[in-house]
C-alpha cells in the first residue's frame, strides 16, 4: 500500500491542481488559498498520512455542501468548526469512531476539508487517497458512491460552523438513495444559509467496510502531481502542456478546446437547492462586439456543457470535464465570484484583458459504468435545456 505524508506545501499543490481539474467547482481557490495561509499562520507544521482505503478503517465521506458563492470568503475556522460539528453528528449516531475520510470531489475546497480534518487530530485520522468522481459534481448522485451496492448514503450528518455547540444548527437525515439525499441535504443547506459540512457514506462494520471498490483511487495523489507541476514552473505553461501533464498524470485523454479567449459576460443565480446555476461567455477578443468566435458554458455550481458559435454540436458535454485554466496568471479557478473576478469585472461588465484556456478531460471510467450516473447527469443537463445524445464511454 503507497502511503504519502503531505504536509502545508502538499496542500498548497493539491488545491491548485484540483482547481484545474475539478471542472469549474469544487470551491474557491481563492479562498482555498487563505485557508491554507491561515492554517501556516495558525502554527501547524506536521503532516496527514494519504493511502488507499484498508478496508478495515471506519471510514466517510466528508465535504462542504451548498453555494460556491454563498461559501465566499470561507476560512479555516469555518471549515474546522463545521468538520468538527458533522463528525461528532455522525459517530454519536453509527457509534463508530471515523479512523479516515475520503473526498467527495475533487476541488480546490472539498479535496483539502477531509485533510484539514485530518490535521485536526493529529495521528488518530488519516486521508483516502481517491474521491467519487474524479472532478466537482453538482450533485450526490453523480459520484461512484451513490453506484455502489454495498456502501449506503445514509445516516448523513450536516452542521453548521458555529464554535458554540449549544449554538449550532444541525440535521441527521435518513434516505433510501442518493438523489433522496441530494433533495433533503439540498433543503437543510439552504435553510442554515447556503452551505454546510456534509459526512455520509459512512464505512464500517455494519455495511462490511462497503467503501472498498466504491471509490476512484489515487485522485488526491493526482491533484498534487500536476498543482506541483504548476506551482513549480518558471514561467505558466501552455494549455496545451498542463493537458498533456494532465493526460500523463491521470492516464485520462487531455485536450484544449479553447484557448485564450476572454470571459466577456457572467450571469449567475443560485437555486432552492443552493447550487449555483450561471452562464459564461467566452470570446477570442476582449470587447464582444468585435468578437469572431464565442463559446458559452452553462453551469451548476460546475460547468456541465460547453456550445460554440459556429458548430451545431456542443463542444463538450459532462460528465467530460470542462476545466479552467489561464496562460495569463498559470492557474485554474472555479466559477466561485471571487475566482472568476481575476478574469471578469462584474463591476463594468467587462473582461479584465486575463486570458482563459478551456482543456477537456475525459471522464474516469469508473465513473461513466457506475450505476445511475450517466441518466443523473442527463437530468441536471435536461434541466438546463439539452436533450441531445448523451456520450458514451
């Protein structure tokens, strides 16, 4: 079994290479920054044991749920207050001591929560290497968790981030599958402001430690690979290089479908089920008027689909991934307001002269053959108005 030690500056690689690959949401990256300068600036200098899943360990999975932008300017304390607060939910209810989580996404934000978590108890917790989509999903029931027949959602701990506990507002929900989750969790969050801690999919004797097999392996390990890769280069690379890195990382097909171009229009809203609901407009110059090509993604809290102006087909269709990145700043970012606000001024209504590269990767397979999965994203892009052919694997 590889086992990694990572450490703040691991952090650090992890959540820029998962604001590439996490599909436009996942969290701020901007923020996830601060968090970590927060935890630096907070004294902690040790580092969180990350290996596959023994099948032996007690084991969730652990994220913030809700609004990108409802979550804006989260810190530390925001995070640590509501980990604490979830977890102490659900082993009061499994009677199970959680010895390990996993992510549920990969993101800037939901890739580093389990290992804060896991820097809070130093020793007694440790990190799942994998997550259960290989990107940011919008929803529950798209991951490889929601597949599996051996590892139930349910019980689900949500919390809010109140240091007080007498303070705190919480809900323990019980459901049959996933998307039954998805529709309860959805309604909690909203109601404790837009976004909480989630722990569910709990792992442990009473299911036969039903996370093995149910996860995508070895997904954090490759965030940090090709974060080091981006933090560590002289100058930013190309789009078509960090595809190409990102290819030979994760062994998944890598491609730019658009590069350079500049986000010229942002129109977001955020739905009953606090996800985030936008669209993007991208053009190949800045001021639109003048613009010869457009590409317009729409997003639920992650961009699920990509249009051009000139094609009659959609670029890009989830649960391909359809990932940021920008030659001008060597970074990815999500479609959280104070991410896209290096590209975007929302304040004139123009773009900043920031560049924007959009790469293609395709999905895991694991995820695709996944029960469910493929007809849980054709919904969520149904609702947004395609009722085209879904791809194929």
């Amino acid at each position: 079994m590889t086992s990694y030690r990572y450490g703040i500056a691991d952090f650090r690689s992890i959540a820029a290479g998962a604001a590439v690959l996490a599909s436009g949401g996942g969290g701020s990256y901007r923020d996830a920054l601060t968090i970590l300068q927060q935890l630096a600036d907070s004294g902690w200098s040790e580092s969180v044991t990350v290996q596959p899943y023994d099948g032996t360990s007690n084991a969730c999975v652990l994220a913030m749920m809700g609004s990108p932008d409802a979550g804006d300017q989260l810190t530390l304390t925001d995070i640590q207050n509501s980990v604490l607060n979830t977890l102490q939910l659900l082993q009061a209810n499994t009677g199970c001591t959680v010895g390990c989580v996993i992510p549920v996404e990969i993101g800037a934000i939901n890739s580093l929560v389990p290992l804060i978590a896991a820097a809070m108890t130093p020793g007694s917790m440790w990190v799942v290497d994998g997550d259960g989509a290989g990107r940011a999903v919008p929803e529950l029931p798209q991951t490889t968790f929601s597949g599996s027949n051996t590892l139930p959602v349910s019980p689900c701990a949500l919390a809010t981030d109140v240091a007080d506990p007498s303070a705190v507002e919480s809900a323990l929900l019980t459901a049959s599958n996933a998307a039954k989750m998805e529709s309860l969790a959805g309604g909690v969050v909203g109601g404790f402001g837009g976004f909480s801690g989630i722990a569910l999919w709990p792992s442990n004797p009473s299911n036969g430690y039903g996370l093995t097999g149910s996860y995508i392996p070895g997904t954090l390990g490759q965030a940090w690979a090709l974060g080091q890769f981006l933090l560590t280069a002289t100058s930013p690379p190309t789009a078509a290089d960090v595809a190409a890195q990102i290819s030979l990382i994760t062994g998944r097909a890598a491609s730019v479908t658009v590069r350079n171009f500049y986000i010229t229009a942002i129109s977001q809203s955020t739905t009953t089920a606090s996800l985030d609901a936008g669209v993007i407009r991208l053009d190949n110059t800045p001021d639109p008027a003048t613009s010869t090509q457009t590409h317009t993604i729409y997003n639920m809290n992650e961009n699920l689909i990509m249009y051009s102006s000139q094609s009659a087909v959609p670029d890009t269709i989830a649960p391909d991934s359809i990932c940021y990145y920008s030659e001008s700043t060597g970074l990815g970012f999500s479609n959280a307001s104070d991410d896209l606000a290096v590209y975007f001024d929302s304040a004139t209504g123009k773009s900043t002269g920031q560049t924007v590269s959009i790469i293609q990767v395709a999905t895991v397979p694991q995820l695709y053959n996944a029960p469910g999965v493929l007809a849980s994203f054709a919904s969520l892009l149904r609702d947004i108005g395609y009722a085209g052919v879904m791809p194929t694997n």
